[in-house]
C-alpha cells in the first residue's frame, strides 16, 4: 500500500486489498473512493469486498468506476458530489492511482483553483498533470499535434504478444527507439492457470513483476490509453499524455466482461462460484473440487470469441478426474452450459473428447447462455438459443460453479477508429497489418482474424509483425505471413493431454511428427509438454525474441 497525499484531506493510492483497510483506519482516514471498474485486473478484488472490509473499520466508501485513461466530465462530476458527501480525510484509488489524481486535479480546476498550484501538488505527490493541464487549457480537449515523447515503435499492452514483438524487433534491429505502455505490475502466465485449479500449478509459479520481463532497452510506460488518434500518430494516455509514434503496435489483450453476467461480481470466490479466468480464482476452483463429495458440478461457456475456447472443458476434465481418482465422481452430477452448438471447433479433436464426456458422465447442454447467477441461493440462470426455437430461460441448482465470464474487446479499442464494426482491431489475417492505417499492426486477442485466441497464437504472430516491421522501416512490402496457427492443450485428466494445433479454417497445424504426439488422442508427452516445457519456453523464449517454432512463414513474391 503506497498512500500518496495530494492535499491536506485528500490521499491517492494505488490499488489496495481488503486487509489493508485497518492500516488505513490507522492513518486517520475516514472514507474511501474507489476508481476502479471491477473485473478490470486479474488480480483485483471487487469494491464489495473493499466496502465490507471498510464498513468492518468504520470507514465510508464511495464507488465511482472510470475506464482505464478516459475520465469524463461526467466522471468529475460524481467524484466531486463524493467528495461533498464523504468525511474527511479521505483516500481515493485507482489501478495505479492516476484516475484518481486526474479525478482531483479537474474538481480543483472547476473550482478556479490555478493550475500551477494544482500541478505542483500532483507532481509532489509523484504523479505528471501536465497533459490534465493541457486538456483544460484547450476547452476539454487534449491536442495531439505535438506529445510528451516520441518513439519509432510504440506497443500497446505487455502481455505475452507486446513482450514478444519488443524482443523479437530487439532482435532484428537493435537501435529501434520502442516503448511499451501497459499499467500492470505483474504479468501472468495465463495458460498456467487452468494447472492451478486442476491441483498441478501453485498460482505464484504464473506470476512475474513486469519490470523483471520488459526487454533491456526498451522503455515502459506505466500508463493505460485512453484514445487514439491515428491520423496524428499519436496515443493519449491516462493523465492526458501524449505519446508520439512511427509506427504502433496494439497488443492489450481482450476484456472479461464479468458484468455481464447478472449478480456474478457480487458472489465470485465465494459460495462455490469459481473461475480458472482470474488469478486469485484459480486456487479456489481446486479447493471446490478437493472438498466436493457429491452434488451438482456445473462448468460454463460464454458465446465466442474467447481466449482459449477450450479452457471451460478443461477445467471440467481435470475436476471430473479428480473426483475419480478420489471414487466420489458417481455422486457428482457434471453439467457442462455451452451458448455454442459444438463441444469443439475442429472435428478431429471431438473422437477424444466426447471419449473423455462419457467418461466422466458429463451432460452437453448446447444453446445454454449463462446470464444471471444468484451465490445465496446457489441457482444459475441461463437463456437457452436454440436454432428455429423461441428463447427460453431455465435454472440450475449447484453446489459448484466454474464460470467462464464473457469476453469483448477492451472499451478503447471498440470506440477508437482502430476498430471494426465488432470492436475488435481490423487487420489483414495473412500480415496482421491495419486494413486503413499502414503503420500500425495488431496481434494477440485484441485483433479479428479468425484464429484461436491463445498465447501460442500471439507466439506466432510475434514474429510475423516484428518481420514486417523490420521491413516496411526498409522501405520494403510485408515479407511474413500468418497462417491462423493456434494451439489449445486440452487437459482431458492427469497426465494426459489432447494437443489441438490448427490454423486458419480448422486445417490442422502439428508441431510433432504423428509418431511423437498425435494430436488427436490422448497423450502422455503432450502432458509433459504442457506440465514442463511450455512455462521455461514462454519465460525464457519466447519473451525474450526466441523464436522456438515460431519463425513466420515468408511470403512468396510472383516468380519465386
């Protein structure tokens, strides 16, 4: 907890936990603001949590949510009605605690408080309001014809595909000026946690400090965007920085829409709902399953796209095994709630996996779209879709939930011209290049070429962008091309996995001659390709530019 004093009654802070509310009380504090979304982080506990926590020490609270790098006018507004109604002294937080200084730094300047005064309390306090000042000098709108720093690469997001491209562009050309701008103090290793709630990973083997993993070299800003302006090749940032570009790179994964689902913030991790899709949920779900002896076991499916489409029926197939393996599996009802019409995408993996459905006596519920969830009384609602069939809801009992929450594009990317009529980042699918901006590239799960949304996707998408970055600062055409590769390890029991490789319309994608793994069964390498090679290789390889069967596929030029 690092807690900031901007005034003599008012503190920021960065993100903070329900047990330090108690420290807080003992600071003299006596309300608290949150500015902060829930569902933003994978780590970040709700505000219910931090309000029973608060209400424990006697502490008011406020909610006021701001998206990541977009405070409005109406945002101030509610944040200065808070502080009119809240006792004083007060701490108002954020992801890092910016939103909550811009926050303060335009109630000040609606109040004619000079921006010299406010700027020099801000910057005291560690936080940069040069670009709030600009914003309020230019009518509420932040000019981009000049920045705050200026950059030849700049990538969006240090999640498995922004790392990737700054290493991989290291790499090839070792004098490029590139920044990264991501807000996050850890990155995850999020294949690794459906290991966690199988019983196999302790979750702080999936987390490392961002600062440990950004490449030598390359600078990171600690900041979330709110806009861009593409024309001006210019990103403005939270505080209303800008950041100039020659080329942009936008990497910042997808959005998990918890929200979405009615009444499933206010329960998650608690009354046995669970989800392997968060940090701090993943050790739950083995907990679930570890104490479950009998009852009703349902695991859920959100509509597509999602990271990882086999990830919902991983954790079921790890569950299911668990419960056999401990002989209690023919008292647990296993229901598996799939909005699709498919158990998987790619036929050929079905054989093995409907092998493994009946195996643990799992009933497919197709058309079956979670949308509200009541932890109390443990009932799960969903609105089941058939095809030519009116839409009906039904509900289930349970006595364990695995949710997999539903997934959009982050709310900058949607409302930002980068985006297609969908929200997603509209590139060409062969040279992940803008289909309208020639100097701005996309990968990962942010963009809309029709592949699998998986780190091992973003680790071959990696080096097609950084090749064709290279070679359009040559002056040269695209020279890579994506072949839609992604790969999902479906862990369907301990010690055994089935390996789906494929790209672009489901033509499969093997890595491994059929003799060492074949893809389409059940293998006991493929395991320990998961269990043990994969983290080192995600770690130590393809976050650092090595491109271990990842080079891109060149692209053919007429004649060759």
């Amino acid at each position: 907890m690092e807690i900031k004093k901007i005034s003599p009654k008012i503190s920021v802070s960065p993100q903070i936990a329900p047990d330090d509310l108690a420290a807080i009380k003992a600071e003299g504090f006596r309300a608290v603001i949150c500015n902060r979304p829930d569902g933003e982080g994978a780590d970040q506990p709700s505000f219910e949590e931090i309000e029973n926590a608060a209400r424990a020490e006697g502490l008011e609270t406020h909610y006021v949510p701001v998206q990541s790098g977009m405070v409005t006018d109406d945002n101030v507004a509610e944040f200065s009605k808070a502080l009119e109604a809240l006792p004083r002294p007060l701490l108002a937080y954020c992801r890092t605690g910016t939103r909550s200084a811009t926050l303060w730094s335009f109630h000040e300047a609606s109040k004619d408080r000079p921006i010299a005064d406010i700027l020099t309390a801000t910057q005291s306090a560690g936080y940069d309001m040069t670009g709030v000042a600009r914003r309020i000098a230019n009518g509420g709108r932040t000019p981009t014809d000049t920045g705050d720093a200026q950059y030849d690469v700049v990538i969006i997001g240090a999640g498995a595909g922004g790392i990737a491209v700054a290493a991989g562009l290291k790499s090839r050309a070792p004098d490029l000026d590139i920044a990264i701008i991501d807000p996050a103090d850890i990155h995850y290793y999020q294949p690794g946690w459906t290991m966690v709630g199988g019983g196999v990973f302790n979750a702080e083997t999936t987390a490392k400090t961002m600062g440990s993993l950004i490449p030598k070299d390359v600078h990171w800003i600690k900041g979330a965007v709110a806009a861009f302006e593409p024309a001006n090749d210019a990103v403005i940032l939270d505080g209303c920085r800008v950041v100039k570009y020659d080329r942009l790179v936008v990497c910042p994964g997808l959005k998990l829409d918890w929200h979405r689902v009615e009444g499933l913030v206010e329960t998650l991790g608690r009354n046995g709902v669970t989800s392997n899709y968060r940090y701090d949920l993943a050790p739950y779900t083995w907990e679930l399953v570890q104490n479950m002896h009998k009852g009703r076991a349902i695991f859920t499916q959100p509509p597509m796209p999602i990271k990882c489409a086999g990830a919902p029926q991983k954790a079921m197939y790890l569950s299911g095994d668990a419960w056999l393996r401990r002989g209690v599996l023919n008292h647990i009802d296993i229901q598996f709630m799939n909005a699709g019409g498919v158990l998987f995408g790619v036929k050929d993996y079905l054989p093995a996996l409907e092998q493994y459905v009946r195996k643990y006596d799992a009933d497919l519920n197709f058309f079956h779209n979670l949308v509200a969830i009541d932890g109390t009384t443990k009932r799960a609602t969903f609105e089941v879709s058939k095809p030519d069939t009116p839409v009906e809801r039904v509900t289930y009992d349970f006595d364990m939930i695995h949710v997999c929450p539903p997934q959009c594009a982050p709310d900058f990317i949607k409302v930002s011209p980068l985006a297609d009529a969908a929200g997603w980042v509209d590139v060409d699918q062969a040279t992940l290049r803008h289909v309208t901006y020639d100097n701005i590239w996309s990968l990962g799960d942010v963009m809309n070429a029709p592949n699998a949304k998986t780190a091992a996707a973003a680790r071959k998408q990696a080096p097609t962008v950084a090749d064709n970055i290279v070679a359009d600062i040559a002056g040269s055409s695209p020279v890579a091309q994506y072949d839609g590769y992604g790969s999902c390890p479906l862990t369907v029991e301990r010690g055994k996995i089935v390996l789906a490789e494929f790209g672009y319309g489901g033509i499969l994608k093997p890595s491994f001659p059929s003799y060492l793994i074949d893809g389409t069964k059940p293998s006991r390498l493929a395991w320990f390709l998961k269990e043990s090679l994969l983290p080192p290789i995600y770690w130590k390889a393809m976050l650092r530019g090595r491109e271990w069967l990842a080079r891109p596929e060149k692209i053919k030029v007429a004649g060759e």
